[in-house]
C-alpha cells in the first residue's frame, strides 16, 4: 500500500508540473492558436511522462493520463481535446502496451463526454467548472476501462483490489479539482492585473485632456488670426504665401497632437514589436510639454540620435508605462522645475533617464514605490507606478531610482538585450 501511494505521489508531481507553466500560457491568451498549441504541447507531455510511470495494480497499469487530457481540452477546445485523444494512443503504442487497436476502441467514445463537458464547461461557475472536470474524468476513465475489459472478456479484474480503484478515482477527482481551482484562480489573478492596467490608463488620459484641450486652442487662436489677417486686401503675394505657411504648420501640429492624444487612449490588444526609444521619449515629450507648461515645468531632452536605441515591446503599453513615471515627476514639482528626459546607450544596453526637482522620496518611500495603493497624492491611487514598473519587467527592462529629498528623483530604465 505504501509503495502504491509513493508511486501514486510521483505521478501526482508529473501531471502537476504543467501549471508551473501556466504564467506563460497565460501571455499567449490573446492569440488563441498559439494559446493552444502550447496548451496542446504540456499536456502532451504530462500525457506521455505520467504514461511512461505508471502504477501498477492487480496487473492493470494506473496513470493519471485523463487528468491532462480533460482539462487540456476544457481549456483548448474540442480540436486539441482530438489530438490529446491521440497522444494518449500513441503514448500507448510508444509505451508498448498491450492491445492498442482495442484500447482505441475503447477511448474513443468517451470522446462524446468530452465534447459535451467542453461545450457546458464554457458557461460554468467555478464550482460547476471543477465538477464538469472532475465528471468527464472519473467517466472518461470508467468507460474506457470497462470497454477495454470487456472486450478481452476480463471484467473481473475490477473486482480484485475495489479499495485501490476507488482510491485511484478519488486522487484522480481531488487532482483535477485542485487543478481547475488553480487554473482559475490565475485567470481571475491575471484578469484583475490587466483590469487596472486599464483602469489606470483611462484616468491617465483623462488627466491628460485638459492639457490637451488647452494646447489644441493654441494654434486654433493663430489660425483665426492669420485667416482674418488673409482677408485684408493690401496684402503681397509674398505674405499671403508665409501666412498660409503659418496656418498649415499650426492645423498640422493641431493635428499631430490630437492623433497622439488618441494613440494613448486605444486599448489595442498586446502587439510585440520593435520600439524605437528616441520615439517613444519624443511622442512622451509632446504629450507632457502641454501638461509641463501647465505646472510652469521646464522640459529638457537629450537623446542619443546618433545610435538606434531599440527594444521590444507593446508600444502603447511602454507609452503607458513612461507618461506615468514622467507625470509623477511633473506632480512632484508643484513649484515649477526642471524634467529631463535622456536616451543613451551603455554597451549593449540602451538607457532612458527621467528626472525632476521635485520633492524627492527617502529611501523608505522609495522602497514603497511599485507596490499598490502607495500614494501620497490627495486623488492619487498609487496604482501607476506599480503598473509602469511591471511593464517595464514584462519586457525584460530594468527600473532604477535615485532620490534626494528636496532635490528629485532620477528614473532610470534599462532593456539589457534586443539591442542593435
Ligand atoms: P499616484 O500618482 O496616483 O499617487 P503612483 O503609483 O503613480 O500613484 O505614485 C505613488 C507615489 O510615489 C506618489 O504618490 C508619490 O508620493 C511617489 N512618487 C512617484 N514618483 C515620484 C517622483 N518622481 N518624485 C517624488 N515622489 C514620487
Ligand atoms: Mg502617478
């Protein structure tokens, strides 16, 4: 009996080794054939790993194999649930386990319980979720072994050892369970995340309009005035040309600034591409100037234009993640100063600075920085530093702090590889 469960343990470890994975998967979510064919890939594995160490019992083999198999196709679908069928065949053909044709005979109708749980499983709760899963396993299992002995006429082998079948039965219903239960409480985790990654970027547009707004009037007020100054008649042909000069400049940058204005509100889906720093730090410099003037914030910028400073990442997210560094900076100059913004590139490295004459942090606030709900802003919710720094980490940056109290703060990011 002991070496039963210590075999069982063992077996219990493999199937389990998917879900160290799971965070992984979870980045593919949004492209769904990708999503699956790397779901397909684990449970593959865990099919073929708890196939190839089974436990064996009164002279039947004992796996988990229906573990992976019911919530690889719970979660990927009715197609990888058909090619997990099949992996589970040919992990019994590779194993070389006796009576291949018959085991197929005998498997393949569960295949219409896994279609249905599928389908009923999409519209569960959570509790009906690990119930679906735990059913179409427990059946899966009973009716393929029932098939499968009794077309070698060899019922009777369920009878010789009922404690250690409904032992099987049982570990294998508390796995699965525990493993819907995981899975779902990481989508809900995962989901709540990309929430306030949201949540946060409508309050950072819509911080952001009224600078906006005031910046669009600008060059409206020149238009109207040049437009009148058009209508005299004791204008040359020379003037008329430089005011109309001036007025396409203006309208453009009108332009220029309501089309970046709207790249920052779309919540496109993650899109990973190559993204040129220097143009990330000018379209953040356009964006703030306006809200910089508004504070009496000098802004400076210094970039590297010599060299390519490039990365990979979603631009609008790392667009998300630099007009909350730099809009803290700017908050923490409430009587005006100075915010730089620098681009440089340190060996294969490629560096953005952003830095105030704010305020400054201690060490202890510093430390406190990133972590959620640490705010000392009236209306802040201390949610946009966390949110900046983990899209930072997802590309594989690094943040650095420095600061001194009354002096400022200097953020420095760091992506390390991708460079060219
Ligand atoms: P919020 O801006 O809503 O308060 P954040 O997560 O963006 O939330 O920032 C958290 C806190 O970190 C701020 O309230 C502020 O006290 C501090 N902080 C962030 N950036 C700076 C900075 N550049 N200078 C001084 N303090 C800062
Ligand atoms: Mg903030």
């Amino acid at each position: 009996m002991l070496l039963f469960f210590k075999e069982f343990l063992f077996n219990i470890v493999i199937i389990s080794s998917p879900f160290v994975m799971y965070p992984y998967l979870h980045r593919f979510r949004e492209k769904v054939a990708l999503y699956r064919a790397f779901l397909l890939l684990l449970c593959s594995m865990a099919i073929m790993a708890t196939m190839s160490f089974p436990v064996n019992l009164n002279g039947l083999n004992y796996d988990f194999r229906s573990v992976p198999l019911v919530i690889g196709s719970l979660y990927g679908g009715w197609a990888v649930a058909l090619v997990l069928y099949g992996t589970v065949i040919i992990g019994r053909y590779i194993t070389g386990m006796p009576e291949v044709l018959l085991y197929v005979f005998a498997i393949m109708p569960t295949y219409v319980i896994t279609w249905f749980a599928i389908k009923y499983f999409e519209v569960s709760s959570l509790l009906g979720r690990m119930i679906i899963a735990v059913l179409a396993c427990a059946l899966i299992k009973l009716i393929t072994f029932t098939l499968f002995l009794a077309s070698l006429d060899e019922l009777q082998k369920f009878a010789i050892k009922p404690l250690e079948t409904i032992v099987t039965y049982l570990l294998q219903s508390l796995i699965v369970a525990i493993g819907v239960y995981l899975i779902e409480f990481l989508r809900r985790y995962n989901r709540i995340q990309d929430e306030v990654v949201k949540t946060e970027k409508m309050k950072l547009v819509s911080e952001i309009a009224a600078s906006v707004a005031h910046e669009i009037r600008n060059p409206l007020t020149a238009v109207r005035g040049f437009i009148h100054l058009l209508g005299t008649t004791e204008l040359t042909a020379e003037k008329k040309e430089q005011y109309k000069g001036i007025c396409f400049a203006e309208l453009d940058r009108a332009e220029h600034i309501i089309s970046d204005y709207l790249s920052l509100a779309r919540t496109d889906p993650d899109h990973v591409e190559e993204i040129n720093l220097n143009a990330e730090l000018g379209y953040m410099s356009n964006l703030l100037l306006n809200y910089a003037n508004f504070n009496n914030i000098q802004l400076n910028v210094a970039f590297d234009e010599e060299r390519r400073l490039v990365t990979m990442g979603d631009k609008h997210k790392f667009r998300q993640a630099l007009l909350n560094i730099g809009k803290n900076a700017i908050e923490a100059m409430p009587d005006g100063g100075e915010l730089a913004l620098a681009s440089e590139k340190q060996g294969d490295a490629v560096v953005i600075r952003i830095s105030d004459t704010g305020v400054g942090m201690t060490a202890e606030q510093v430390k406190r920085l990133g972590t959620p709900y640490y705010s000392t802003k009236d209306k802040g919710t201390g949610l946009g530093t966390m949110v900046s720094f983990n899209i930072i980490k997802k590309m594989g940056g690094t943040i650095h702090i420095h600061s001194e109290l009354n002096k400022g703060t200097t953020f420095t990011i760091r992506f390390s590889s991708n460079s060219t």
